[in-house]
C-alpha cells in the first residue's frame, strides 16, 4: 500500500512500522498501545465473565492485581476496585490508558499543551497519571514497572 499525504504534508506508512515521516522527519508517537479500564468487584467472576462467556483472550493476569483480555482492536485491562477509585457502574469506572515509555516526560509534554492532570498515583506495579479529555471523560497515561 502506498504512502498518502494529509493535507499537512504527514504521511502514514505501511502498517505494522513503528514511526511515520511527517514533514520529512522520522516520527515516533509518544502513545505505545492503549486499552480500556474497568473497575471490577472481584477479579475471578471478572476474568471468568470476559474469556469463558465472551470467549476473550487472557493476555496477562497478576493474581488479583491487575489483569488484561483481548478483544479484537483493543485490549480491556480489568483493575480491582478501591475505596479511593472510581464509582462501579459509572462513567468514571470506565476509562482509556495510553501505555508509554517514560510517564514523566510525557506527563509534562501534555501539561505544555495545557492538559491538566487529575492525579497520580504509584500502584504496585505501574505508575499512573490521570487527566480528562475536553469533554471529561477519564483518560490516564500508565508506565509499567514489569518491563
């Protein structure tokens, strides 16, 4: 498949590459993957519900930590719920991470572009830092502490 051009001289390479030319530079977006968040009760009912009855793909899972399923296009991250956290059932329960390399970095390259962060915080395993996009639907950027 041939490169195409945006209207701003950007063009979008083959799929499967990690970087694009835009304005003849090599391009690498700070966004590695992203997935979906629940807040879940209970990990076990929540792992059975998504790969036995949807039929979803475990990806990973630590213990009742944190686990990840696959779904086609995107990756549902299912997170035990706190006193501290998101209601279950609503809106806030329900949010998108973006995994990248160096939270820090990324966190104040956002904050440059007037993105205001909510919060962070180190849970055992990732760093999150937690921000809302125009219309305040929850967003948070994650680094992982497994590698």
């Amino acid at each position: 498949m041939p490169n195409q051009s945006n209207k701003n001289g950007a063009t979008a390479c083959n799929a499967g590459r990690k970087s694009f030319k835009s304005k003849g530079e090599d391009y690498r977006p700070m966004i590695k993957e992203a997935n979906v968040t629940l807040m879940v009760n209970d990990m076990g009912r929540a792992v059975k519900f998504y790969t036995d009855v949807l039929g979803l793909k475990l990806k990973s899972r630590y213990g009742d930590n944190f686990a990840q399923v696959e779904a086609p296009g995107t990756i549902i991250a299912l997170h035990p719920s706190t006193k501290e956290g998101p209601n279950l059932g609503s809106s806030e329960s329900i949010s998108i991470g973006f995994a990248v390399s160096d939270l820090d970095k990324e966190r104040a390259e956002l904050e440059d572009k007037g993105v205001k962060f909510l919060r962070t915080a180190d849970d055992t395993q990732v760093r999150l830092a937690f921000f809302a996009d125009p219309d305040g639907n929850p967003l948070y950027l994650s680094q992982s502490k497994w590698g």
